[in-house]
C-alpha cells in the first residue's frame, strides 16, 4: 500500500505530471514530483518512529513528539535562529532546532521521573503543558519580531516546496531510521524500565539518550523541512502495537511503513480536495489524526487494548513480547 501510494502521489498535483515539452515533462517530474515524493515517505518514518521511540522511553502511549514538547522545542531553536542568524544554512538551523528539541525532551523526561505517573493521561498532559509554555515563547518571540508569518510555516507542515535542491537532507530520516532498526532490542528492553535494564547489563541512561537524540533529529530534520506533522508519531506505533504487540525489532519496520503511508495519502488528499489549491498537509493530518485517535480511544476495551492504557500493564507487555 505505500508503495502504490507512492507511486500515486508522483502523478497528482495542479500541473499534472506532464510540462509543454517532453524534456519539461520530465524535468517537472524530476526536481518536483520525485524529490515531493521521497520527502513525504522520509517525513512519515521518521515521525512514526520518533513517536514508538517516544512511547517505550516514557512507557506511556500518549507520548510522541507533539505531546513532550519536542516539536515545540525545535520550533523554538529554529526560530532563534531565525533571528539572530537569518541567513544560517538548513543544516545549521536543524542542527539548532535538534539542541533545542533534545533539551525540551529531556527536561520533559526529568519532569517525569520526578512525578509520581499513577494516571497515564497525566503523561501528555505535563507534556502538553511543558509545550505550551516554550510555544507561548515562541509565539511571543515571532510576534514582537514580524516573524509570524514564519512560525507558521514550522508549526504547519507543507511539503510544496520540498523540490531537487532543498530535500537533500531529508535523507539524513533514512540514517536515524536505521540507527532505531538497530537499537530496536535496547529500546524494547529500556521499555521495562531502568532497575530491569540495568539487571540485564546494560547502560539504561544511554539507551534513553540515544533514543532522545534520534527523536529530537528527526523532529529537527521535519521542522525545519517542511514543518510539524502531528498525530503520526501517535497513532501510527498505536495501531501496529495492537496488532503486533510491543516487540520494536517486530514492530518497527510495520510502524515505519504506515506512517509513510498516512503521510502520502495526507498529502494526496491535500492535493485533490481543494483543485487545483492545495491544502496544507498539516491541517489534513490534523483531521485524520484525530478521527483515528478518537477511534482508538473509543474502541470496545480488551485485555490486548487494556495494557496500553495503565502503566503497570504496559511494564509487562514488553517483557511477555521478549520471552
């Protein structure tokens, strides 16, 4: 299915796939819809991975990118630099938005070790909170300084500008992808919590910073790219740990595939809705998102779904996955 995707969003758009001459046909296709094309199934992975990477760090399914402050914290680091460095390079601004991102989700972690988390709503809601507060500055930041207009575009995802020349470095989200493939067992295992961790030999703080660094990376990376995807890094590692249970090694590559695919068919439907305007694949994903994230919450309750839910069941999950 990502691959048909794929293949659809190479030939939708207001022009079509074609140009007024054979070698503007195939110009057009290669330093737009391709490069658009490619760009859409980074972006997807790296987000549905942030967010399983997310969940199993602060063992909690609320948690992703959007709800621990993360996507706020690199839209805050890229609007700094914005500021005081407006003709910085993409690599530096996302090597800004990435300090930045790594900061807000560590401070977002620290707070929840600190706090007793008897109640897994309370996850995102600190988190939430956390990223309100670094919005707020941000906010603040861009309205005194007439950068609104910009802050917009990192809070809203976009993908019509990502042409041959400016998505280079989205590949950088094939690199972190594989490094989480990798890590898949330590995540699994930090996903038991630190005393367990620790019991089976390994470095339970380095797991935990590693992940943090991929996640805050590639939230950085798809900030300062096209903008703030929402929702992917919630329910995509949701709807395949339903399935498929807590395993990262197995779940990953399922978790990495249906983002891209959410992503492309967001973007499709973008194009499509609103001929020949496109709207904002932010706004779609933010519809989408929530309808499936309602229908999650919403579904009849199982011992499957329970564990998800309440924290000491989901210490468990993982360990049943690994015997």
């Amino acid at each position: 299915m990502t691959l048909a995707a794929g293949v659809a969003s190479l030939f939708i758009g207001a022009g079509g796939a074609v140009g007024a001459s054979p070698d503007g046909e195939v110009g057009y296709f290669l330093t737009s819809r391709v490069p658009r094309t490619i760009a859409l199934l980074l972006a997807g992975t790296a987000m549905a991975l942030s967010g399983m990477i997310m969940q199993m760090l602060a063992r909690n399914r609320f948690a992703e990118p959007s709800t621990a402050g993360t996507i706020d914290s690199a839209t805050l680091g890229v609007l700094i630099v914005m500021i005081f460095a407006p003709g910085m390079p993409v690599l530096g601004k996302m090597a800004a938005g990435t300090v930045a991102a790594l900061v807000g989700t560590a401070l977002f972690m620290l707070i929840l070790r600190r706090m007793p988390m008897r109640d897994p709503l309370m996850v995102p809601l600190v988190g939430i909170m956390l990223g309100g507060v670094i919005g707020a500055v941000a906010s603040y930041l861009a309205y005194r300084l007439d950068l609104l207009q910009a802050l917009t575009g990192l809070q809203t995802a976009n993908f019509s500008a990502m042409m041959q020349g400016r998505y280079e470095l989205m590949w950088l989200a094939l690199l972190l992808s594989a490094a989480a493939f990798l890590a898949a067992d330590r995540f699994t295992v930090a996903g038991l919590g630190d005393d367990f961790t620790t019991n089976l030999g390994l470095n339970y703080g380095r797991i935990v910073a590693f992940g943090l660094l991929i996640v805050a990376m590639n939230t950085a990376l798809v900030v300062v790219h096209v903008g703030a995807i929402p929702f992917i890094g919630l329910i995509v590692p949701n709807l395949v740990a339903m399935a498929l249970g807590d395993n990262v090694r197995r779940t990953a590559p399922w978790v990495a595939l249906l983002g891209a695919f959410l992503v492309v068919v967001s973007d499709i439907i973008g194009r499509v809705v609103n001929w020949p305007y496109e709207i904002p694949l932010g706004l779609i994903m933010s519809v989408v998102g929530a309808a499936i994230f309602l229908a999650i919450l919403l579904r009849p309750e199982t011992p499957r779904s329970r564990r998800h839910l309440t924290p000491e069941a989901a210490k468990e999950a993982p360990r049943a996955e690994l015997d």
